[in-house]
C-alpha cells in the first residue's frame, strides 16, 4: 500500500480513538467478527481503543501482514 487511508478513517466515527488494524491487500474473511471495507479497497479487519488487547485479538485469529495505525 502506498500510502495510508487516513482521511478514509478519520471519516468513520465508529473508528475514532482506536487503533486500527488494516489489511492493504483488500481480503475479506467470511468468519471475522469486524471488518469495514474503505472505498479505497483496504479492509479495516479489527480495532481497539487498547494496542494489546488488539494485538492479542488479531493473535489469536491467526491474523498477520496486517498495518495497525491510529484513528485520532
């Protein structure tokens, strides 16, 4: 991804004030229980107020290659 969604993000109000955890490639799962797809194409796949509970979550679904970024 060549540059980050940040107007895209800032635009969702459901995002603001959580750490974002991104998938560039624009994969969807069928199973994930959050994911939000940016007109971009990149899919918002989890976000969290707390960067370790995230980080924990993505873990433990087995979620990697993902860009995590921070919705002000």
């Amino acid at each position: 991804m060549s540059s980050l969604p940040i107007e895209e993000i800032s635009q969702e109000p459901s995002l603001k004030g959580r750490w974002v955890a991104l998938d560039p490639r624009g994969i969807p799962r069928d199973h994930a229980s959050f994911q939000l797809a940016l007109p971009s194409g990149i899919i918002v796949v989890d976000a969290d107020r707390e960067l370790s509970t995230l980080c924990a979550r993505l873990s433990a679904n087995d979620r990697h290659s993902l860009q995590i970024v921070y919705a002000a």
